[in-house]
C-alpha cells in the first residue's frame, strides 16, 4: 500500500507541476495580449487613477487642462487638430496621443516620483507640456480657414519649431464624446489633420525643388534664357502656360511661374536627380523619427521613383503635378530650406516638459533634418522668390516694410477647381517665418491663398518681434 | 521516547511560525498605511489575534508534548494569513466574517487534536460518517438557499453553512474505514465482467451506494465541484487502497460518461464546456468572469503590482472562487508559483505521514485527505486560469468561506493526528 500511496503522491504533485508550467504560459506568453485586451479595463482605470498634466503654447496659454475628471480645451476647435483629443471611448489624437507618456507621468525619468506619489496615497500627477505653437497665430489661422477646406503651417525656419498648425474644417475636441459618431461620417473629413495627414499634388511651388535642382546640377542654369511658347510638347504630351512668356530669364520663369521653362528643365535633369532632389528637401522620409512626438500622424511626400518616370510624367513632375504629392508641413519645410541656406531643421512641437515642481524633464534643441541644397542655390532661389512676391504671382503676399518671399502654386486635380497654394518666408534677408497655405479647390494661388499667408506672416513677424525684445 | 528530538521539531514550528507572522507583519503594515477599511486600526488588532490563535496552539501542542508534523501548522498560517490580508485589502467585512472563521478554525484544530488524538477509534463509525453525510446533502435540496447558482447552502439565521464542505472529510473518513477493512476482498476480484476481475457487488455495494447518492446529490444541488472533488478523491483511495489501476480506467471512464451525459441533459453544464472552450465569444455574458480571471492573472506579470495596486475587483465573485487571481495580480507569476509551492509541501507532508503510518486505517485517511487538499487547490486553479472548465470550488485556506476553512482545519487536524503517531517511530529513528 506504501507504493501505491508514492505513486498517486507522485501523481498529484506532478499535477501541481503542469498547473505551474502552464500558469507561466499564460502569464508570460498570453499577457501581452491578454494586457491589451480591449474588455481589460485596467489601463483606462490606470489612467484615471493619474491626474493628467496640461498642455500650454508658447506664452503659456492653457491649451489643454484636466479638472475634475475631465479633459478641457480652452480653444475649442481652434487648437483641435495639433493638439488632439483624450476620450475613453474613441482613443487618443494629436499631440493628446504623441505625448502621452509625459502627460500621464510614464516617462522613463517618472518612475521615482510616481512611485512616492503612489505609496504616499496622493493623487499621482502628469507632466507639463510647453509647445511651440502659439495660441494668437494658430487662431488666426484657422479664422482665415474658416468655411473652406484648406491647411495652414506656420514655423521657424531657424529651428524648427512648428507656430501653428491649422485644418480647416475643426471639430470641437471639448465635445467629441457626443460628437464622434456624425463628425466622423461628415463628408469633409473634420478629423483628418490635413497640415500633416494629406497628400495633395503641390503644382507650381514644386518648381523651387526643380529651381534647386537644376542650379545644383549647373550653376549656369541661373543665367540662361528660355523661351516660352506657352506651351510644351513631349512624346505628345502637351503641357500648357497660361500665356505665353516669351524670353525668359531663369528668374523670370519662377517669377512668372513659366511651366514650359520648368518642365524642359525637368526633361534635362532626367528623373533620377529630380527624385534626388525631392529626397533631399524630405520627400519620402518622416522628419518625426527621432523626436519627441516619433509616431505623429504624417504621410510623407511622393513622387514617381525614377524607374518608372516616363518622360510626359517627368515634365509634369517638374512642375509639380503627375504623381507629386505632398502635405502643407512639407511644402513649408521646402520654403523654410531655402530661408536657412539650404538646411532643413526638424520641426517640433514640444518646447520643454516640466515635472508638477516645475523642474524641466526635457527641453528641444534644434537639430538639423535633411540638407536640401546648398547656401548658393538657396540665395538665387530666394532672391527669384522675393521678386516673385514684388512683382509676380505672389503679388498678394507682400507686406509693408517686409522683404516676403513666396512661392504660388494653383494645382490641378481630378477633384474640380485648382488646389491654390503659398509657400514662403519673411524677411527675405534674415527670415524668421516660414508658412504654407492651402485652400481645396480654391483656384488660383497667387489670388485665394497668397492673401491668407500675407495674414500670417504678418502677425507671426509681430509676435515674433515682440518676443525678440523681451 | 528521545523527548529532546519532539522538543526540536516543535521549535521548528514555533521558527516557521515567528516567519509567517512577520510576512503577515507587513502586509497589515502595508494596508494599515493605505488606511484600508472603516477603522485602520482593526486590521493591527485582527492580525494580532489572528497569529496569536497560531501561536497559543503551537504552545498548547508544546505544553502536552503533541508530536503531529511540526511543517503543517506554519504552512496553513502562510496560507490563511494571506486569506485574511487578501479579504482585507479587498472588503474589509469580508476579511472580519473570516477572522471569526479562522478563530473557529483554529479551535476545530485544536478540538480534534485535543479531544480525538486516537484517531484509529474513529474507524468503527463508518456508517455514521455515511448517514451523517447523506443527511447532510440532502438537508440543502429542501430548506437550502441558492448561491452562485448552486443550492448548497443552509440558512442558519446568523450564517449560511454549506454542508457538501464538511461531507468531504465525512467521505474520506467513511472510504478510509471501509477500504481498510474490505481492502484485500476488493483487490482480490472474483467477478469477471468485460475482461476484468472485479469483486462481488456486496464488497462493492456501500462504497458504491454511498459515492452515488453523493454525486446524485451534487447533481440536485448543482454543484459541480462538489462532485468532482468526491469522485477523483473516491478514485484516488480506491487506488490507494486496491492497487488496482483498473479500476481507476473503470471510474475515469464512467466519469467521462457521465460527464458526456450531463453535457447533453443539462444546459448548465453545457454552458460551462463552451465557456470554456472559447470564453471570448461570450465574454458579454457566461465568459466575463473567466475573461476578467485571464485578464488579472496577465497584469501581475513576474512580480505583481503589489499588495492594494491591482484592481482584481473586475472580476465577479473575486473573493471566493477566485481569490488565486487576486493574488496572482498583485503578488505575480513569482507569488503565484510560491503558493503552488506551498500547497505541494502541505501535499508532500501529507503523503509523507500517508507512508509512514503504521496502520492501513492511518495510512488510507492521511493519504485521502492529503489528495483531497491537494485536488481542491488543482481544480480551482485550474479552473480560473481556463485549464479546466470552472468549477465553483473554494480554494483551501484562502478562498472566503467559513464552512471550507472549518472543514480544512478538521482535515489538517486528522492528518495531524495521524503524524502524531508515526512521529514517536520517526523521531526514534532520526536520533538513533
């Protein structure tokens, strides 16, 4: 009987044995899944259990602030796309999402506090963020947006640093709990940031990345003289000026925006140095690896890769239309390289974060992105853009006592009247501000969103003015 | 008798004792800080009385030269502190209903070592045990009360008392008597049926009519655990008892057929197979508690989120069934493992002094009850952690539940009792 009392012993215990096995499978090999299960409430209540920090622009304006067990955003609809919302039921956006580590105390340099904070019983507390962005220029922004579908992006050329980003139509991220469900089945697509998300055909402000490469190509280039017949034939393609320009100088054609000028200067550079050239102003890359924010929502530009560039889709490339296709951050960071000599900083949101003592976790620094051409094309380029603004397409975004340089762009699509576009920067000589403006279907650039521009480099120049005196 | 080797062994209890009060030290510190409860300072003087019942017993013990296993004791202190700091953490009324059960059960324990050590005079009472065990089980089906859709439950004004609990020690007290003394008939066979010998049916009849009005009885009261408990202990004493491994296949397969029967007659049996199966598509309604057990046992990790950091309170019923869920949240994989740890050395004791009793009687009720212990941690562990279907059982000395705790402290005692005979033997030859 001794043996048979060993052996069901044996038996039990080894059961014991399996039962431990298998709990370590389902702890170790099951949990990851089982922790991001979307019935496993625990990291919602986790949340909740924390208070989360707020988030403020440039002048400490409150952008966002949680009271009482709700998330608040002062300024509505204005400020919804950059910063984004927090709704238990429909996730997180914007920078609610790309900065939630530091918001809800997450961030590797958090544990010790929120630890204390925990074994004390307090109320643990998130983080602090200062943005770039300011609140006065991100308002305007969208006012002039206001009834049209468009993009607005507004930064400093210097560093980086985005001052406003505006996506026009807003939504009301203070009552998207109510809202989400018809706001997101609205044909106009409210919740697409389309400063960053979008993918338009850029049109005639691509050819300051064609100037680029055809200076850098041949320095020369500068001093040739086209002539325009009004229009170009390739293979029988035929691609059309609005009028025909005549003789023109390489600065006459960007002034005047010359397509066939550009598209044979796209047919000389062949498709592999146009795609370079597109590369090297950040086409096909993300400027967010990296960053603080490495996972913002952003749908780099694009073009046809060189292999299979056919030479009607080269000359229409070159002038930004074919299968160009670019968001307004993008179109601003072209106008920003050729304010910064040829150097394209990487944009950015967050300033600094601070802990709830106010002792600074993190503070940006700015850092070069991509260098897109070098100091000599860019000042030929930008002398071409200056004049552009005096006397050319971009007429409407000139200031009083302000060197502006611009670019106009009115982009043909299959969706109806031409994309109306401006990219450009202020003062010429030693510029503080880049923008880019898109207005849908809005017609001609120079007409529709060049005087939307004019709007923002004016009071982007002031505050940033009033910033350098303080 | 080498007193000095009893006196040693009893010190080793009163060492292990020392440790688990200082494990319970700080956990009551842990919640006494986090100010759980309505009056913080109840948990200090709860924990105090708590180890202090333990401690008074160990002395007691100490004081009559009691020679049971000296590891017992501190394993089910572990055991049962942590059932009071779980209940605590998670409702202080809880945790103060099972602090007035544990003083009972300490006292059962003392009771029964006190008042029974010649547990070998308990086997002349085998039909007692089966009448006082079929009464008991039937009591609930027509004055009972329904809990957690098993009405196994007596209404006694003050408390609910679930008599199927206590007719598990009744049942290894009733197998071990009668095995004992039929054990050779049985094993012998001399009835061919399909192949195998089997005994004639008037050796098998009482064992048999007994187990049968158990489960049939489990099957009114709906309480499945209950059920599965009785026939795997019934199994695993046959076998002690027989050696026959036959007829073990012979009960595996008539528990299969049962169990395949039941699944087609009864829709809550069904349910439980399916819910089982695939929680996840009826994590809405029959599968939310097991889903919300998976979802606890994930959080803990390795270490856990510590003690009052978890949210083990998603899942429904977490305080009975489901505490090793709790548990596992906040004390993790590593606290999980080590209660799994415990109960195998409380397991191991048991078929230690199994073995080691000189009489087949001693030898058939430790065995039985250490396997009853041990098959009631299995099955519900199992069971939360869906690799089994659930079954409601309590998980022994942690689950709430007075009638459980009672009913296991009676266990331990008996098995106590046993180790206080073979340890005269034991502790002669450790000397010599």
């Amino acid at each position: 009987m001794k043996q048979n009392i060993q052996r069901l012993g044996y038996v039990v215990l080894g059961c014991f044995v399996v039962v431990s096995l298998y709990l370590g499978y389902v702890s170790v090999f099951w949990g990851p899944r089982l922790n991001a299960h979307p019935y496993n409430r625990r990291l919602i209540a986790l949340e909740a259990r924390i208070q989360r920090g707020s988030i403020y622009d440039r002048q400490g304006v409150i952008l966002a602030q949680s009271k009482e067990g709700r998330r608040y955003y002062p300024l509505g609809e204005l400020a919804a796309h950059p910063v984004g919302f927090v709704s238990a039921l429909y996730g997180k956006t914007g920078l609610e999402a790309a900065l939630d580590a530091y918001l809800l105390g997450q961030a590797p340099g958090d544990r010790v506090r929120m630890f204390w904070d925990r074994l004390r019983g307090r109320v643990p507390v998130g983080n602090d963020v200062v943005l770039t962005l300011d609140a006065r220029l991100q308002r305007l922004a969208m006012q002039l947006l206001a009834g049209r579908r468009g993009a607005a992006v507004v930064l400093n050329p210097r560093t980086g640093a985005i001052l406003a980003m505006a996506s026009s139509p807003g939504f009301d991220p203070n009552r998207i709990e109510e809202n989400y469900q018809a706001v997101q089945r609205e044909k106009e697509a409210p919740l697409f940031n389309r400063a960053t998300q979008s993918a338009y055909p850029p049109g005639s402000t691509f050819k300051v990345v064609t100037a680029a490469a055809a200076l850098a190509a041949e320095r020369g280039t500068a001093k040739r003289v086209f002539d325009c017949q009004g229009s170009i034939t390739v293979d029988g393609f035929v691609l059309r000026d609005t009028v025909a320009h005549g003789r023109v100088s390489f600065e006459r054609a960007l002034v005047e925006s010359c397509n066939s000028t550009f598209a044979l200067l796209g047919l000389e550079l062949g498709a592999q140095r146009l795609y370079r050239a597109a590369r090297s102003f950040g086409f096909e890359q993300n400027p967010w690896e990296n960053t603080a924010t490495p996972f913002w929502p952003y749908r780099p530009g694009s073009l046809t890769p060189p292999e299979k560039m056919s030479r009607p889709l080269l000359a229409s490339s070159a002038i930004g239309q074919g299968e160009v296709l670019a968001n307004p951050l993008q179109m601003a960071l072209v106008a920003a390289a050729i304010a910064n000599g040829g150097v394209i900083m990487r944009p950015y949101f967050v300033e600094r974060v601070l802990d709830p003592s106010g002792r600074v976790l993190y503070r940006s620094e700015p850092r070069t992105w991509v260098k897109a051409t070098d100091g000599e094309v860019a000042e030929i380029i930008k002398k071409a853009m200056v004049a552009a603004v005096r006397e050319g397409t971009g007429r409407e975004a000139s200031l009083p006592g302000v060197n502006v340089a611009g670019k106009t762009g009115s982009a043909q699509n299959p969706h109806g009247d031409a994309h109306a576009w401006f990219i450009g920067f202020a003062p010429a000589e030693a510029p503080r501000v880049a923008v880019a403006v898109i207005i849908e279907n809005g017609g001609s650039g120079g007409i529709v969103a060049a005087p939307v521009a004019r709007e923002l480099l004016a009071l982007a120049l002031s505050l940033s003015g009033e910033g350098n005196s303080r | 008798m080498p007193a000095s080797t009893l006196g040693r062994s009893r010190s080793v209890e009163r060492k292990l004792l020392l440790y688990a009060g200082a494990y319970l030290g700080t956990g009551t510190a842990i919640l006494f800080l986090h100010g759980y409860g309505k009056v913080p300072w109840t948990v200090l003087a709860g924990a105090a009385t708590a180890f202090l019942s333990f401690i008074l017993l160990h002395f007691f013990w100490s004081f009559k030269g009691f020679g049971g296993d000296p590891f017992l004791l501190p394993l089910v202190a572990l055991l049962s502190f942590t059932s009071l700091l779980f209940l605590y953490r998670l409702n202080p009324a809880y945790a103060v209903r099972q602090f007035a059960w544990l003083l009972v059960g300490v006292a059962s324990l003392w009771a029964v070592t006190c008042w029974f050590p010649r547990y070998q005079a308990l086997a002349d009472y085998k039909y007692l045990y089966a009448f006082a065990g079929a009464v008991a089980l039937l009591l609930p089906i027509f004055c009972g009360v329904e809990q957690g859709g098993a009405r196994s439950w007596l209404d006694l004004g003050l408390f609910y008392v679930q008599p199927s609990e206590f007719v598990k020690v009744l049942l290894v007290l009733f197998l071990a008597a009668y095995l004992a003394e039929n054990r050779l008939l049985l094993s012998a066979g001399n009835f061919k049926v399909l192949g195998v010998f089997l005994p004639s049916p008037r050796d098998w009849g009482p064992m048999l009519v007994m187990l049968g009005v158990s489960l049939l009885l489990v099957i009114f009261q709906k309480d499945l655990g209950a059920g599965l408990i009785y026939f795997a202990t019934f199994l695993a004493m046959v076998y002690v008892g027989t050696a026959r491994a036959a007829y073990v296949l012979l009960g595996a397969l008539l528990f299969l057929a049962g169990a395949a029967g039941s699944y087609f007659l009864f829709d809550h049996v069904r349910l439980r197979v399916q819910v089982w199966l695939n929680p996840w598509a009826l994590i809405d309604t029959a599968g939310y508690q097991i889903a919300q057990s998976l979802f606890a046992l994930a959080s803990g990790g390795l270490w856990g989120t510590g003690l009052g950091k978890g949210m083990p309170e998603y899942i429904p019923a977490v305080h009975t069934d489901f505490i090793f869920a709790a548990i596992t949240e906040e004390m993790g994989l590593g606290g999980a493992l080590a209660f799994l740890v415990v109960y195998m050395l409380l397991v191991y004791r048991g078929f230690l002094v199994a073995v080691s009793s000189r009489d087949e009687f001693g030898s058939l009720m430790a065995a039985g009850l250490s396997a009853l212990l041990g098959l009631q941690a299995l099955i519900i562990i199992a069971g939360v952690s869906k690799l089994l279907p659930l079954t409601g059982i309590a998980l022994p000395f942690l689950s709430y539940g007075g009638s459980s705790l009672v009913a296991n402290f009676i266990l331990l005692g008996l098995l106590l009792n046993v180790s206080h005979h073979v340890c005269f033997d034991g502790a002669g030859k450790e000397a010599s």
